[in-house]
C-alpha cells in the first residue's frame, strides 16, 4: 500500500512539474519586450483602408517627414509590437538600420512617433515607385498601450492617443486584460462566459476557433467555405461556416454570424489557445457595425 501511494505522489508531482514547466513555457515564450515607441500628440480621426473585397487587412497611412510618399502599415492588434518589413522599406529614406533594427520618425495622423528600436522582419516585397499601395510593415499592440484609442469601424476611422475619455462611452465600459499587450475580452456565448482575444489582423473573420467550438458553433447542415491563408511563415486551410448566435458583452449583444477554424495552427499555437482557456479569436468583421473604445491604461473597453 505504502508502495502505491508513492507511485500515487510520484505522478502527482510530476504533473505538477509538467504543468509548472508549461506556464512558465508560455509566460516567457509570449512576454514581448519593452515598448520603445514614443508617442506625441493626438491623431486625429485617421481614415481606414481595407485590402481585399472581403476587408482581409486594415491598413492605416502614414509620412515620413520631407517624404510625400504615402506608405502604410497593417494595424493588428494580435501582434505585441509594430515591425517593418525589410524588402519593403529598401527605398525608404526615412529609416535607418543598424543591428537590424529601424530606427525613424514617422506621422500617423498628427501622432509624431520615434523609435531607434523597431523590429526588422524578412518579408514584404519591394515597393515600387508606381505601385499602388506601399504596405512597409506593422503597427502592432504597442501603439496602445497606456494609451486611449478609438476604432470607429461604422465610420471607417481610427483616432490613437485619445486625451480624453469620449463621453458617450462612459457608462458602458467593461474591464479587459491587456496581459502581455494582448485584448483578452470576456463576454458571454451559449449562455457561458469565455474569453475571447480581439485580433484586428484575422480581419476577414468574425471568431477564429479550434475545431470543436466550430463544431459546436456552426449552424447543422451550413456550407462550409474552404480557403487558403497566409501566416508566417506557413500557408493555413481556414473552414469557415455559418452560425446563429450572439455573443453579449455587458449591455451589448454582437451577433455571431460566422465561424471559422484553422488547420496549420502549431502545436504551441494550439496548446496557447487551451492553456489560456480562451475560446478563439475576435476579427474585425464582427465589429464592422460597431465602435470600439479601447483604455489600455485602465483596461476598459465599450463596444457600441
């Protein structure tokens, strides 16, 4: 008997272990490095262009002083830090490298934004002097926080660096995690509450989920569409299918149209999902009626 329960503990503690092993795993793998943006001044209401008829990316502009070239960078909120793409800015003179790292000044709206610390990524394509849109990079979680933020996608702006709460939002604000620059949102689905990330880069989509939500979401007997996506640096098979569901966060109910699962995802990027106990992905096409109040300083947010 006294064997047993010591092979009883044995396991006990090496599940403990596994499981300890895991968080910290996770916490160090996803724990993004210092901010080094320095923010001035308000933006102003800053005019959203979409890529693609099914909106798959929000792209937002921005200048480089004495440049009159229009350039723009994706706005994605599930990326903890903003980057430029290294075939895109070799034309760029208002950035310049060393040890792989953009160091610049660059506009977005009236926000002036310095950095000598942001990140190089290998990919993007060349711009060229004619072409149309001149896409350089990514503005990612890091231009939130501390921050208030604005995204209006009902009149297709975005206003950064707010001063000063708007008011029409003040008595529905509702506490979010901003948890290693991630917006963990919990609201309710199915009469259940979970935790869902908002993710402006899965643009295209309302909920990104792992494929036994999907099963339990979708409408019976609904089309599935199969598509091909890009993600660094792997192509994914999204599955996306019709829903009849509503997902309510405080005083506002956001129907659930559509949901979709990937296969491709890592097994890290799966396990993260599980391990967090967060249900899937917000995109920006559940919100396209709405407008989104974002206090990262506070870690409040209201949707109407």
């Amino acid at each position: 008997m006294k064997t047993f329960k010591k092979i009883v503990v044995s396991i006990l503690m090496i599940i403990a272990l596994s499981l300890m092993s895991a968080y910290f795993y996770f916490d160090q793998k996803f724990t993004p490095e210092k901010n080094y943006l320095k923010i001035e001044n308000e933006s102003g209401n800053i005019p959203i262009t979409w890529t693609g008829n099914n909106k798959s990316g929000l792209l937002l502009p921005i200048h480089f002083p004495k440049d009159s070239t229009t350039y723009y960078m994706q706005f994605d909120t599930g990326a903890a830090y903003t980057e430029f793409y290294s075939q895109a800015i070799q034309n760029v003179k208002g950035i310049r490298i060393r040890n792989n790292l953009g160091a610049c000044i660059f506009y977005l709206g009236q926000s002036k934004i310095t950095s000598d610390q942001i990140k190089i990524s290998d990919t993007g394509k060349k711009t060229e002097p004619n072409g149309s849109l001149k896409i350089i990079g990514t503005l990612g979680a890091d231009i939130l926080e501390d921050r208030k933020t604005l995204i209006n996608f009902k009149k297709n702006y975005i206003a950064f660096n707010i001063d000063q709460e708007p008011v029409e939002f003040k008595n529905n604000l509702i506490d979010f995690q901003f948890t290693k620059r991630k917006i963990v949102i919990r609201g309710i689905l199915k009469d259940k509450e979970e935790k869902f990330l908002f993710d402006s880069g899965t643009s295209a989509y309302e909920l990104l989920t792992h494929k036994e939500n999907w099963q339990d979401l979708k409408s019976p007997h609904s089309k599935v569409i199969i598509e091909k996506a890009q993600s660094r640096p792997t192509i994914l098979t999204t599955y996306t299918a019709a829903s009849r569901n509503n997902i309510h966060f405080k005083n506002k109910s956001i129907p659930l149209n559509e949901v979709t699962y990937v296969e491709g995802f890592s097994k890290t990027q799966y396990l993260l999902m599980k391990f967090s106990g967060m249900t899937g992905m917000l995109g920006n096409k559940i919100f396209l009626k709405n407008c989104l109040y974002i206090d990262c300083s506070r870690e409040k947010i209201s949707i109407e």
